[in-house]
C-alpha cells in the first residue's frame, strides 16, 4: 500500500482543500493505487490465488460467482448477443435440477425415518440390561 492507515487518518476535508493541485494530483495517484490493490485483495479467493478453501466465505462456494465473471466478461467483449436465450435455458435446467434434488431429499429423508423408527423398536434408551 501506497498509503498508511496513520496518513488517512491525518488527511482532512480542509487540508486537501488547502493543497495545491500537484500534490493533490500525486495524492490521488497514490489512493487510486490503493483502491486498486485492496479492491484486488478482495477479489481473491482459493481458485484465484494461494489460499486454503476453507479461507472462502461459505455463500461463495458456489459456482455462481464463476458465471458472474463470465457474464461480465461477455458483455465488455461484446459477446452479449444471445444471452438472454443461454439464461432462460440455464433457469429451466436449473428449475428442473432443484426439483430433482426436493425429491431425492424427501426420498432419503424417509428413508431415515424408517431407520430411525426401526432402531428405535429395537433398544430402549438409557442403560441396557445384559
């Protein structure tokens, strides 16, 4: 960083009002190299730099933060043409994928109610005799 937390913390509305323009040109190089690099640590994430995947947030493990990316990425080529088509694919795909993932966990969540009902009528709870 180009910049110390003491040396914003000493900058005022008044003193940079009162500085010439040179030294406020300079002075804005240095933030805009500041704001660069912090907004490019935040960028970063286990598939983007040395970090453990566990350093990541956990509402940003999925994969849509890569679409994201991709979207933004097609737009400034250009490549836009076409999306609106790709995303209403993609929602009937996705549609169709979360009902199948509703079903298989009412599947296995009676499945596990059998298992817990059977395991019950086996043993009591607390000490057993034997």
């Amino acid at each position: 960083m180009k910049l110390s937390d003491h040396d914003l913390l000493q900058l005022t509305e008044e003193e940079l009002l009162e500085l010439p323009e040179e030294v406020l040109r300079r002075l804005s190089i240095k933030l805009l190299y500041d704001l660069k690099e912090a907004r490019e640590r935040l960028r970063q994430t286990s598939r983007n730099s040395s970090r453990p995947p566990s350093s990541d947030l956990p509402w940003d493990k999925t994969d849509s933060s890569n679409d994201e990316e991709d979207k933004h990425q097609q737009q400034e080529n250009g490549e836009s043409a076409g999306v609106g088509d790709q995303t209403q694919n993609t929602d009937k795909a996705s549609k169709k994928e979360s009902e199948k993932k509703t079903l298989n966990e009412a599947n296995e969540l009676q499945q596990s109610k059998k298992q817990d009902a059977e395991a019950s009528d086996k043993r009591k709870a607390g000490k057993q005799p034997g």
